[in-house]
C-alpha cells in the first residue's frame, strides 16, 4: 500500500465511521484497524484525529470554494451565477453526505477555538465563501439583474447563512425533501427576493 493509498483509506474509513458513530465515540485504533494500517501510521499522517478532521474539512472546503470560482468565472449575469450556485451547492453536498454530516453535526468544541480564529487558514476558508457571495451579488447588481443588495457584504451574508442552515437541517434528517427540490426552492426564493423592484404604472410607486 503506497503513502498516498494509505492517507485515502484512512481518510475514508474516519469519514464513515464518523459518520457512522460520532466523531468522539470514533477512537484512532479503530479507523487505523479497519483501514488496515497499524495505528502509528495515523498519527504518522494526520498527527491525532483532530488532525483527520480538520484535513476533511480543507478538502472539502477546497472542493467548494473551486466550484463557485468556476461558476464566477463563466462570465454570467449575477443572476444566472446566483441560480447555477444554488444548484451547485446542493448538488456538491449530495455527493459528500457523510463529509457535511460531520462538519455540521460533530464539530469539535475545541477546533473551533483553536482553528478558526481570525486569520487561521481554515476561518480564511468560511470567510472566501462570502467574498465569492458578495462578487456574485455585486456582479448582478452591475449589470441590473440583481439590483437589490446594498451594502453588498452584509447582504451576502444573508443567502450564505440560509444555505448553511438548509444545509444543516437537511444532514440532521429534520428536512424531508430531496436535494434538487431543495435546490429549486432556494433558487426561486433567492431570485425573487433579489429581484430588480417593479415600479407601478398606475400608482408611480415601487412594488
């Protein structure tokens, strides 16, 4: 079993297991034994199980953070790159159950103080999220398809943060409806709630 072989079974085995049991019924001795490697080798990677957690969280971070750059760098209206996020986000959580069942649910007390303070390198990840956020709002307000945000960083936090807590219900089984149905009622709800204002004909006014 080569290095890389051995990192990819233990980070599989400790996602399903931490999926499976809570990451703090899940000992090291046994993610190590049912990857088939001797428990040293775990420590040799990853440092402590701590250290297994917080390297699902960056990857699956990375993976999200290069999604959305790729939707904004499509060139789309704000509008578009505001409906295919919506799509994206769910989609991308679809396929990384257990991973987003584990940083929602279980995560540790302790990293949260010692790892995601001002400028750590995983609070800088949480943080792109609403940069990226905030540049597909700007963007549809440029170009007049999103022209409601304003002040355009604290708007971002708002659709972000209902993302997160869709996101968060659905993992912990408390929302019913499938993926791509939650998908389309985010869409449709954000768009209109963003939507360029009608001004009314007959009473001159906005609606």
């Amino acid at each position: 079993m080569t290095t890389t072989t051995r990192s990819r079974a233990i980070l599989a085995t400790a996602s399903r297991l931490f999926a499976s049991r809570g990451y703090s019924q899940t000992t090291t001795a046994e993610i190590a034994r049912e990857a088939g490697v001797a428990e040293g080798t775990l420590y040799h990677h990853f440092g402590s199980k701590d250290g297994i957690f917080l390297t699902l969280f960056d990857e699956t971070m990375a993976g999200y953070l290069a999604g959305i750059e790729a939707l904004l760098a499509r060139g789309t209206t704000g509008r578009e790159t505001l409906s295919a996020f919506a799509r994206f986000h769910f989609d991308y959580v679809s396929l990384r159950k257990e991973q987003y069942l584990i940083l929602l649910r279980d995560f540790p007390v302790h990293l949260t103080v010692e790892h995601f303070a001002s400028r750590s390198p995983q609070r800088e990840k949480l943080d792109r999220i609403t940069v990226l956020f905030s540049q597909i709002l700007a963007r549809g307000k440029a170009d007049g398809t999103l022209p409601r945000p304003s002040p355009v960083p604290e708007t971002a936090e708002l659709p972000r943060a209902s993302f997160y807590g869709t996101t968060r219900l659905k993992m912990l089984d408390l929302i019913q409806a499938p993926f791509p149905r939650l998908a389309r009622t985010m869409e449709t709800y954000w768009l209109k709630a963003l939507a360029p204002q009608r001004v009314s004909k007959t009473r001159g006014r906005t609606s």
